[in-house]
C-alpha cells in the first residue's frame, strides 16, 4: 500500500499538488482543507496510502494521533474557536470521499450553523450484550 497513482492525498503528500501545510514529518502530512466546513479545518493524512483506519500501522495511528493532539490547540486559537471536532470516516457508507485514511479537524462555535443528524438508537433487552459478546469474542 504504498502510493496510489490516483490518490490526491498521496500526491500532496509527495508534493506533486501544492497544498497549505501544516505539518510535515516522515510518517504524515498536515495541510488545510480547500474546501472547509469552518474556516481553519484541517486534514492529517498518512504519507503512505492506506484506505482506512484499520490498514493502518499502530505507529501510523499514534503519529496522526499526535498531530491532532498538537493541531487542535493551534487551529481553535487562531480562529477564536470555543471547540473542535475530529472527524474521520471509513468507507463511503460512512461518508469517505477520498479513499486515503485521513482526519478533519474542524474548529467550532456555538452559532457556526453546523449540526449533525445525531440519531440516538436503543437495543431490545439482551442484544446489546449479546453484541458486546460478539464484539469481546473478535478482539
């Protein structure tokens, strides 16, 4: 899973598109979204192509983490934010629109306007330890 030839993260990544960086390291690449939910929304991608979260290496994972941890802080600030999101989806059902695993931070105010379509759900009595079974029987 190295670099796909098609992947616009992977060519900002390799510097083949120009991008607003953020952070560069050996592992990742931190750039702004050209199309932001609010201004200051950023991505941390991966450098090597990986579709989801779970094609990626434990290291890889703590190295996104990382620069989260340390962007978040940085874009809340310099846009006078009162919070954030990380937002990171797997798979078009849940939303990817481009298949290399990356994450949106996105910096929030109480009157930006933006809502999620939160459901809130319930189990009938016994599923969800059933489910909670399943799920400890995988791990």
């Amino acid at each position: 899973m190295g670099k796909s030839q098609d992947c616009i993260f992977c060519k900002i990544a390799a510097g083949q598109i120009p991008a607003a960086l953020l952070i560069e390291t050996d592992d990742l690449v931190s750039f702004m979204d050209i199309m932001p939910v609010n201004h200051g929304h950023c991505l941390v991608v991966p450098r090597r192509h990986a579709a989801t979260l779970t094609d990626l290496t434990e290291e890889e994972a703590r190295a996104c983490m990382g620069a989260i941890w340390q962007l978040a802080p940085a874009v809340v600030k310099a846009t006078d934010g009162e919070g954030f999101n990380v937002l990171q989806n797997n798979g078009s059902c849940a939303g990817q629109a481009v298949d290399h695993v990356h994450f949106h931070i996105i910096p929030r105010r109480a009157d930006d306007g933006w809502r999620f379509g939160w459901r809130k759900g319930s189990y009938a009595e016994g599923e969800m330890q059933k489910l909670q079974a399943r799920i400890k029987g995988l791990l």
